[in-house]
C-alpha cells in the first residue's frame, strides 16, 4: 500500500499565500496529502466514506419518507421489490419492506444511527483509553500495575463477548424497558468499555518514553500542575498512533454495533440501526425479498470496508518506518 | 523455568478467581434472584423465606464462598427462563458448539495453509491476487452477513443445504454428534465456513509471510545447492517451518472461535452455547450469562497458560511471530 514517497517539492512554496489559505496550502503540500494523492485504492475509499457521512447526515432531506413515522407508511406499498425489477415502482428506489417502509430511506436512517454508535462508541473508548494510559504511563507504580492488569486481562477476550456482557448486565440493572435513545446510549458505552485497551496501551507506551525527556521536566519546574502537563504537552506528542487505532477501530465498533443488533440485544425495531435492519431483513430471505436485507447488507459492507482500507493507509502514511 | 511455570499458574488462578468475581456480581447484584423466581401475588414471608433458603440473607463473603464452591463443582444455579440447572443445560449443548468450533478450526487450518502456500510460491497469478483479495474481504465482512449471504446462495436459492439446525443427531452416551449422518455433514458446511473464515484469512497471511521470509534463508538456498527437487524443499523445508507458529495461533484462536460462535450460531440456530447465551442476554438470564462467562474464561486462561508455557519448552523465537500475528 504504502508507494515510496519520494520527498515532494512544490513549485511554489516561497509564494504560498500568508492566513487561512496558507494553512491550506501547506496541509495540501505536506507528505500525508501526497501520498493520498499516489494511491487510488485511497482516495475512493475516502470518496465513498464523505458520500456514507453526508448520506446520514443528511437523511431527512434525502429520504422519500421517514421510515419510523408509521403516518407516513401504507400497507398498499408493502413488499414492492426494487425500482429496476419488473413490478418496481417509483420512488422507491430499492423496494419496501413488509410494512411499506422504503429500504433506501431505512438505510439512510439506519446508516446515521450505526454511525452515531460508531463514533460516539470511539469517542468514548478513545477517551476511556487514553485517561488511564495517561495515569498509568505518567505516574506509573502500583496504579500502572493495576490499569495494565486489567487491560492484560481484558484482551485475552473477544470485544464483542464483552459488549454483549456490558449490555446485558446493563439492561437487567436498568430494567428490559429502555427507550431507544438509552438502548444507544448503553449500546456506545458498551463499545466504549471493550476498545478503551488499545488506546491505553499506546497511550502509556509514548508516556513513558515522552515523559522522561527535558520539555516535562521544565513544565514539572515551572510548577504546572500534573493534569496540565498531561493534557497540554504529553498528550499531543502521542496523537499519531491514536489517530490510526481511531479510524481502525470505527470500523471496529460499527461491526460490534451491528452485530449485537443483529442478535437482538442492539437498537430496536423502532428505531433501527444497519445491524437491526439486517436482522429484520433475514426473516423475508426465505420469501424470496432479498432486497430486504440485501441492501442494508451491501450499505453496511461498503461503510466498513472503505473505512478499513482508509485506516490501513493513514497507518502507513504515518510511519516512518514503512517508507 | 519451573518459577516461571508456577508464576503463570498463579496468574491464571488469579484471572479466573478476577473473572469468578465478576460472574458473582452479575448473579448476585444485576436484578433480584428471589423477583425472578416468584409471582406477583407471594407474600413478604415466602419472599423472605425463599431469601432464606437461597442463602440470600447471609454476608456478601459467605455467599461469594457458597457460589465459589458450587461453580467448581459445576453447579451454577438455575435458569430463570428454563428453571432448569445450568449446568445441564451447557453440557447438552457443548458437543454441538465444540464440534462446529473443531470443524471450523480445521476447515481454516487445510485451506488456511494450503492457499497461504500457493500464494506465497506463485506470487504474482491471479489465484493468488484472488486470495488476497477474499482475505480482505473476510476481515472486512461482519460474520452474520457471511452467513446471510451462504444461506440465500446454497438454502434458499440452490437448496442444496439446510439453512438451520444440526441435522440428524446420534447419542453416543452424554454426548450428541452430528458427524455420523448425512445430514448432520450438510448441515455443519455453511456454519463451519462462516465461523472459520476469519481464522483461514489469518491463517492464509501468517503461512505466505512465514512462507516468504523462510525461502530467503540460507539452509534452503543449501538445499537447492544440494539439488533436492522444488517439491522436496518447499514441503519438506519451507513448509515444515511455518507450521509451528500456525499451530500456535490456530490453538491461541480457537478461544475466540468459541467465543464468535455466538453470532454463526444466531444466524445458522445451531443449537449450542452461544446461541443459548444470546438467548440468555435477551432474556436477561442472569445465571447463565454468569455461567457462561467462567466457563468460556476457563478456556481461555487454559488454552493461554499452555500456550505460554510450551512457548518456553519449544522455542523463544514464537513469542514474537505469534504476538505480530494476532
């Protein structure tokens, strides 16, 4: 993946214009860009995940209906296969389901739920991560021991077998009656708490080879407090690596997401993530309604494969060691 | 060596007592055993007195203890969906689920191996590119949709496969197979691909980069010199070598194996332990979603602690392929 960068000169850098659009142009000039420029496999993936994000961000406009609003949805257009089949009918682009709702606006509703869980999901893990491996790393002792323990321990485990655990135990301590917007919430926090390792370990690894050097020490000398020379000057020396388990790990979460949907601990009917619609979908197979699930499926594999391919790419544009 | 030994025992005695505390907490703490049990209509007094008889009413420590030496004699209490013993309950489904773990290990293993190879040796052919390419994707491609995707093609569309179940099941004392009939073959194909395409694809990169690095060395350069035949060199070398790190990661994998096969299970309804747990976690079965964790902890901490301890028997070396690897 990884073509061999040779070292980029632009033609006019001594001109390059001073402000905001300075800033542009030497983001556009610098070697990241440069080798997203080499790659095509890239930039289509990169293509293909802004087109899934404005897809779901921009849903209510795009939509022919609001699939979840049962006013809007008529029986009499139910189980109509996609607009190219023979009894396709306008405008729904890629057939109804049972109930009249449109596959094509069900998967952009679903597409934005499956990345709000995704990205919140990370966030929340990222976040979780790099706190205790900023602890860990930056006061080490007793206190690395043990978050370093628990993080031992955590990933001789599959994350989903502990998503699935968080989310159970979650929903019999809140009771089996959460309204959706708590089914999500319990959903990212379940992502959160089986990803947050990787980040820790990073995280603690940079911490302890940053914090040994002069610039932590003038800031200890100085008299600023711990959680200041943390967060404002160890931490972003440990940014690069976190980006890449970030953009592997969306993918990550929006596979755990779908698939704890899909087995029917995730978001509910009413409120359906790509993972709930598949699942859905799966009871018309056997009737002969692939689009049902089909589309969801496709939608849901595309997300995750652009994703995949643009993390493996950032990954090695930003090591050095791979050039 | 035996220092070593023994502090990695401890270490996994230590996990699992962890693990054991977790699985208390859920089953004691994460919704009220007595309300499962009871209806609406029982009085305070046969509410407390089965609080009682249940040990409820003692000290946290006490019950801990309690629960600690019934979970190592296997008694795990009693379902709240099936009000039957846990512990039945596993043990009937356990040969279905590790069969189709075994199968599927396997399956990833023969064709793991066998296109790691052919990919490695022809480089550049298509074939080769193709395998890559199915790599990608089973990495990429959640399980279910995998499972989905076999069961329109070769269920619903061709019918040459069932979509669900095991088959036809022989008793052979307390455990059930479906190895001995027709059926039971047909109906673990398409699971056992599902579960193990993750691992082939692990298995298919480990053995071309092992395959790889291998042929540049100097003792098959010498055999070449020694003018052994092509054939010769790359099975009975090459190949020879590549295959302890690839038992490794398929014993370390095969953990996780189990684990996933909660999801093959759902979408295939294979009657085994994962799809018992999913149904568990819907229903909010405490007991044996407690019951569950420790036992799948208790393959895992074994499966690790052998593993690290044969490492130091065999070869030092492994350490650091297998940790690349997985």
């Amino acid at each position: 993946m990884s073509d061999a960068v040779v070292p980029h000169r632009s033609e006019d850098n001594a001109q390059a214009p001073r402000g905001g659009a300075g800033w542009l142009r030497s983001a556009l000039d610098s070697d990241i860009f440069y080798s997203f420029r080499r790659s095509k496999l890239t930039m289509v993936a990169a293509a293909v995940t802004v087109l899934f994000f404005l897809l779901a961000i921009f849903a209510s406009w795009l939509a022919v209906q609001n699939p979840f609003d049962p006013a809007q949805l008529q029986l009499i257009n139910s189980r109509i296969p996609p607009l190219w089949a023979a009894d396709g009918q306008s405008p729904f682009l890629l057939g109804t389901d049972e109930q009249g709702r449109d596959v094509f606006s069900a998967i952009l509703y679903g597409m934005r739920i499956s990345l709000a869980a995704g990205v919140s999901g990370v966030v929340f893990a990222g976040a979780l991560g790099i706190v205790l491996g900023l602890i860990a790393g930056y006061f080490g002792g007793v206190i690395d021991t043990i978050i370093m323990r628990i993080a031992d321990v955590q990933l001789t485990f599959p994350a989903i077998l502990i998503a699935l655990l968080v989310n159970g135990v979650a929903k019999s301590v809140l009771g089996n009656r959460l309204d959706e917007t708590a089914t999500l919430g319990v959903l990212v926090i379940a992502i959160g708490l089986s990803f947050w390792v990787q980040y820790a370990r990073t995280v603690r690894g940079s911490v302890m080879v940053e914090k040994n050097k002069d610039y932590v020490a003038a800031a200890q000398l100085i008299g600023l407090p711990a959680p200041k020379i943390m967060l404002r000057h160890v931490l972003p020396n440990t940014m690069g690596p976190i980006l890449v388990i970030a953009t592997i790990n969306l993918a990550l979460a929006i596979i755990t997401e779908a698939t704890l949907s899909f087995l029917g601990s995730g978001m509910p009917d009413t409120m359906p993530s790509l993972g709930t619609l598949i699942r859905i979908g799966n009871n018309y197979l056997f009737a002969g309604e692939w689009w049902i699930v089909a589309f969801p499926g496709i939608a849901l594999a595309g997300l995750i494969l652009s994703i995949n391919l643009l993390g493996d790419w950032l990954r090695d544009a930003l090591n050095p060691k791979l050039r | 060596m035996l220092a070593f030994t023994l502090r990695r025992i401890l270490q996994a005695i230590g996990v699992m007592l962890a693990v054991g505390v977790i699985a208390f907490a859920m089953f004691r703490f994460a919704g009220d055993p007595v309300n499962q049990m009871v209806s609406i209509d029982t009085s305070a007094a046969q509410r407390a007195e089965i609080r009682h008889s249940l040990g409820l009413d003692d000290p946290v420590l006490v019950q801990f203890a309690h629960y600690f030496i019934n979970a190592l004699q296997f008694k795990f209490g009693v379902s709240y969906q099936f009000r039957l013993p846990v512990s039945s309950l596993l043990a009937e489904r356990m040969p279905a689920t590790l069969e189709l773990a075994i199968c599927a290990t396997l399956l990833a293993m023969v064709a793991g191996i066998l296109m790691g190879v052919y990919s490695a040796l022809r480089r550049d052919t298509i074939l080769a590119k193709l395998f890559q390419a199915v790599s990608l994707i089973g990495i990429s491609l959640p399980t279910f949709l995998i499972g989905i995707l076999l069961i329109y093609l070769f269920a619903v569309t061709l019918g040459w496969l069932p979509s669900f179940g095991r088959g036809e099941v022989v008793k052979l004392g307390w455990w059930s197979t479906g190895l001995l009939t027709v059926s039971g073959w047909k109906a673990i194909i398409m699971p056992a691909i599902t579960l193990g395409l993750f691992q082939m694809t692990l298995i298919m990169r480990l053995v071309r980069a092992e395959m790889l690095e291998v042929l540049r060395t100097d003792y098959i350069r010498f055999a070449r010199a020694r003018g052994l035949t092509t054939r010769a060199i790359h099975f009975g070398h090459a190949l020879k070598n590549t295959l302890v790190p690839v038992i490794t990661v398929a014993g370390l994998q095969f953990g996780s194996v189990i684990a996933f096969s909660i999801i093959t299970e759902t979408v295939f309804q294979w009657p085994g332990m994962g799809l018992l747990f999913v149904q568990a976690v819907q229903n909010v079965d405490i007991p044996i979603m407690a019951a569950y964790l420790l036992m799948v902890s208790l393959i895992f901490v074994t499966i690790n602690l052998v593993v690290d301890i044969l490492y130091t028997v065999v070869d030092p070396r492994l350490r650091a392929t297998v940790s690349r690897a997985t």
